[in-house]
C-alpha cells in the first residue's frame, strides 16, 4: 500500500526514481528548510498527495539538487556547462514564477542553476536561459575556476540605467518584457546595480535600451529620434519587434521600449533612419495588394499574413538573419519610399505574400495581363528573328556565287546561331522551374538550364558580327582579295563558334528565370552576367565601332582625293568664246565629281550608321 500510495502521490525526480544525493539539504529556507534529499522524497508524498498540483511541480523544478535526470535540452547558467561556484548569492530580487514564490524560498544561484537544468527548454524558459547567462553568470561564479564557493564577488562600481549616474523617474512602470525576471523599471534597476559593473559590455545596452523608458533625462543638446517619421508616438506600443532581439541581449522589447530606445540616437543620424525604417508594427493596417490595394479575402490573409520571407533583400533590410512576416513586410512599406530601391525590391517579392496570384512580378508587371503580354512579346520577337534569319540562309542557299563568298558564309552562320537563340527565347518563362513561381513555368531546373545554354549562344552571334566588321575592312581598306580572304575565313568560323559554346557551357552552374527567359541571374552573383554577357559584348561593340569608323574614315579620304581631279576638255579651243565654253566645261566636270564624291560619302555614312544603330539596339 505504501508503494502504491508513493506511485500516486509527488516525488522529488519527476519519474518517481530515488534521488541520487540523499544528503544534501537543498532548501535552507520556507516550509522545507533543513530537510535532506531523502527526507524530502518521503515527506512531500505526505505534503503534496497529487502528483499534478503545483505545490509539487514547483518543488520538482529543483530536483536536479537532489541528483534526478535532467532533460537532455535543458539549460545550463554557466554557458560552458559548468557549475556556478558561488551558488548562495542571492537573486531574491528576481521575479521568476515559482521561483519568487514556492513555499517563500528565497532565490539564490544555486537554487537559479537547478531550475534551469531540471526542466526542458521552451519559449519561457529559452528566453530566461539567455538573460540568465547574459546578466547573471559572472555574479554567480561561472567561467572562474579560482573563484571558491566561499568568495563574494569582486567589488566594483555598479552600473545605473541613467548613463549619467542618476536615478531613474519611473520606478513602478511595467516593463512586460517576456523572459525578463524583473516586473518594474525598479526591479530592473536594483537587479543592474548588484548584477552589472559600470565597465561591462552589458551596461551600455542596458542604458540604451531602457533608459529613456524608465525615466532617464537626455541631454540638452541632443535632438531625440522619434521612431515615427512624423514624430508622433507609436499607436501599439505593446507589439512584439522580434527582429530587434540581439540589440536588446536575446530580449524582444514591445514598440515603446524600442521607440524609448532610439530617442538616444539624433534624430538626423544614420541609426535614426535606420530604425524607422525597421520598425513594421508601429500601425497595423489591413493587408492589401501593393498596386491597386485590392483587399485580400479572409482565406488568403490567414495563409500569408505569417509567411516567413526568407531571401537576401529583405535581410539587408532588417541588417540580421531574422526572417520576418508577411504582416511586418506589408506594415513596414509606410516607412520606405515608393522611389526606393528597397520598395522596388519589396514589390519584386510580393508574390510571397500572396500578391499577384503568388505569381513572381518583373518589370512592373502586377496585373494578370501585363504578366501575359510580357510572356507573349519574346515569342512574337523570336517569330520575326527566326523569318529574317530563314530569309538570309534561303538568299545564300539559293546562288552558288554567294555560297561561295566568305561575306555571305558569314552571314548564313550568323543567322543560323540567331535561329537557336530564337526558338530558345520563344519558349518565354515555359521552361522555368514550376516551384519558382515564374507566370507560366511548366518546366524543371533541367529544362531551364538548356534554355539558358541556347540563349547564351547569342555570344557567337556577336563575334559573327565582328568578324563582319573585319571583313569589310579587310576588302574596303585594304583591297584584299576575295581569294585571300578565302585562306582565313575558317578561323572567323572557328573563333564564333567555339566564343559560343564555351560561354554557354561555363555558364551552365549560374543559368535561372529571370523574368522572361532562363539566363544569367544578377542577384545575389553578379560576376557571371558580367564576364558572361556584358564585358563580352562591351569587347564586340567597341570592335566593331572602331571597324566601321575605320571604313567611314578611309572612304571620306578617298572621297577628298577625287574630289580634286580635273577632267581636261573635248578639245583645244580655237576662239575665245571656245576657250570661255571649255572652261566652263572643266567646271562643271569638277562640280559633278565632287557632288558625285559626296554622294558616295554620305552612302558610306548612313551604312556605317545604320548598322551600328542596328547592333547597338539588337545586343
């Protein structure tokens, strides 16, 4: 009977095993001051007959002094996981539930470690795990090894909440922080002046933090920041900022703490803009597509309103790894901008949060139909690019004299690279992954990648177009033969196709949706789009301005040396009005060589012209 009415009623170690240090006397005050492990483990069977009360859930939140089981995640106050060696100072000034009131214990480290190491780690106790290690570690002897149970801590000026050393104005003000073992602004200030030395990093927190919350006088000279732009005050001042935990020491403060916070920094600071900028709870409004505030239905507000966001951006934003809310993003938009490149940014993923469909937005595209026309335009292009292109190789296939010509062999491999970049690109998002969210992706990472492979390929159309360049300065400049072009046109060739298939190739790793096609990516790796796309194509633009420059150039100095040659009479004159008519003569043949010079310049000219115009525009 006594075995079944020890089963049924509390014991000391929650699995009702017997207590390993049956010696030790772990209460030295309340009702069970002065009792051994053993005796405990008997008695308070008697005391606490129901095993769920909270009398005996107290008592076993200490049984870790008596040698039970700890929970393999449960806490240690010395982060090293050793014991603290000064285990009677006392901590009675903290307010931690069962703590501060089982059977009127008073709170001591080691009473404090035992708590922590005998039950498991949750959202409490995490939180009162930090700020114990944070604040309380080097007061209870942690990280000393020459430091006895016997010695007091080192003597040291204390720290204040007011950074000048006074006192602070609001004693009885709730801090309501979770976590937090201190209820006041005076319990908090009594807690820092034992646990915290002037000199320690967590002073300077501390001060910052609740200082001008608690009561603290700023300055004369100094012009607070106001968390609200308009400098109005916070209209939810008890809201959660979880983002702001590791400035404020693993501590989450509520809207008035952090505003009471950044009113130390100036209000034209750098710190000032940044933290209007991350504060999103100041005003809840209701949840709204970011373009033409289309509210939300009630099914999709629960679905996306506590989505977390989690892309590089958004971080940069906030300046940590906190991935926050679709409900903070939505209320952190009337803090930026609508000209900013992080609102541009915001819109870019607004699909996480439902706007848009869940569809990605690129290039402002934010309704249904601008998303179609984007997908279509590519594939209306491409149509026209892969006709122009047939037209060429039909034109070169259908005369033996221009298959025969290096000019329109360079033009047919030119057109044939430009039809697989077409009919790559007239496949739009189709072949981008699915799960990527792009309008119209049916595709895989695999079919994307190919897509890209093709697209890159329009490398070799480039250098196709230089080596045109080349050729019509080989043939205009310097007379070369058709014959003698003839020895180097299978390096023109070469060079373009292998320029197309290396880039393609190396490119592979890095291709992804981009909007309307599969390609280079820029964020978060710019490098590839760089030495893939835009450093080759600054290197063939340039060529070839400087090769039809050169051609321009060498046609207007022949143009200049034609335009002085004299073209003599039909005959000597026998009178002077033959003479009179035979120079009149030369005149006009002069006039007429020069107007026919000029002519020719200015057909050169508009050449050149229009096809750099039409390179420039194409790539």
């Amino acid at each position: 009977l006594l075995v079944q009415a020890k089963c049924d009623s509390c014991t000391v170690c929650r699995d009702g095993s017997p207590v390993s240090f049956p010696d030790i006397i772990p209460m030295k005050d309340g009702i069970l001051a002065g009792q051994t492990c053993a005796n405990l483990d008997v008695l308070v069977g008697s005391l606490f007959p129901d095993p769920s009360s909270t009398d005996c859930q107290s008592l076993q939140r200490f049984g870790s002094l008596c040698g039970c089981t700890t929970p393999e995640n449960s806490c240690s106050l010395c982060s090293d996981g050793s014991s603290v060696t000064r285990p009677d100072n006392n901590l009675s000034f903290l307010s931690i539930g069962e703590l501060s009131s089982s059977s009127g214990l008073s709170l001591t480290c080691g009473l404090l470690e035992a708590y922590l190491k005998s039950n498991e780690m949750n959202t409490e106790t995490e939180a009162l795990c930090l700020i114990s290690q944070t604040f309380m570690s080097d007061y209870c002897g942690c990280n000393n090894d020459k430091t006895s149970e016997e010695d007091s801590p080192p003597a040291q000026q204390p720290c204040s909440l007011c950074p000048d050393g006074g006192n602070i104005v609001f004693d009885d003000k709730q801090l309501n922080l979770d976590g937090l073992p201190f209820q006041t602004c005076g319990e908090l200030q009594h807690a820092v002046n034992i646990l915290i030395s002037d000199d320690s990093e967590q002073c300077p927190i501390l001060q910052q933090g609740f200082g001008s919350f608690c009561g603290c006088s700023l300055p004369e000279d100094h012009t607070p920041c106001t968390l609200c732009r308009d400098g109005s005050p916070v209209r939810l001042p008890n809201n959660k900022l979880e983002f702001a935990k590791e400035e404020f020491g693993g501590l989450t403060p509520t809207c008035e703490i952090f505003a009471s916070a950044v009113m130390a920094f100036d209000a034209n600071s750098e710190q000032c803009s940044d933290a209007q900028l991350k504060v999103p709870f100041v005003d809840v409004r209701q949840l709204r597509i970011i373009v033409n505030s289309a509210p939300l239905d009630e099914k999709d507000k629960k679905a996306f309103l506590d989505v977390r966001l989690d892309y590089g951006p958004a971080r940069e934003a906030l300046g940590s790894q906190y991935l926050f809310t679709c409900r903070e993003a939505w209320d952190m938009q009337y803090q930026v901008s609508d000209r900013s490149g992080l609102c541009r940014t915001g819109r870019t993923h607004s699909y996480n949060c439902g706007c848009g469909g869940g569809k990605k937005v690129y290039f402002d595209a934010y309704t249904h139909t601008r998303r179609v026309i984007l997908a279509w335009v590519p594939r209306f292009t491409a149509f026209f690019s892969v006709l122009g292109s047939v037209l060429i190789i039909r034109d070169v296939l259908s005369s033996s004299t221009k298959r025969s010509r290096v000019y329109h062999r360079l033009l047919f491999g030119m057109s044939c690279i430009d039809i697989l970049v077409s009919i790559a690109a007239a496949f739009s998002t189709a072949p981008a992954p699915v799960d990527d969210a792009w309008f119209g992706a049916i595709g895989t990472d695999t079919t994307c990648k190919i897509q890209g492979f093709f697209m890159q390929l329009t490398v070799g159309g480039m250098v196709y177009n230089l080596c045109l360049s080349i050729y019509y300065v080989l043939v205009i400049v310097y007379s070369w033969q058709e014959r003698k072009i003839r020895r180097y046109q299978w390096w023109m060739h070469g060079i373009s196709l292998s320029a197309a298939i290396s880039f393609a190739a190396a490119g592979i790793p890095d291709y992804r949706a981009n909007g309307t096609t599969c390609h280079h990516f820029v964020w978060p790796n710019w490098r590839p789009i760089v030495f893939s796309v835009i450093v080759p194509n600054l290197f063939v633009i340039s060529l070839s301005t400087v090769m039809i420059l050169w051609v321009y150039i060498h046609v207007w100095r022949q143009t200049r040396k034609s335009s002085r040659w004299r073209f003599p009479g039909s005959g000597p004159g026998r009178s002077t009005g033959q003479g009179t008519s035979n120079g009149t003569s030369n005149g006009t043949h002069r006039g007429t060589a020069r107007r026919s010079g000029n002519s020719l310049q200015q057909q050169v000219l508009w050449q050149a012209i229009l096809y750099l115009v039409a390179y420039y525009l194409t790539w």
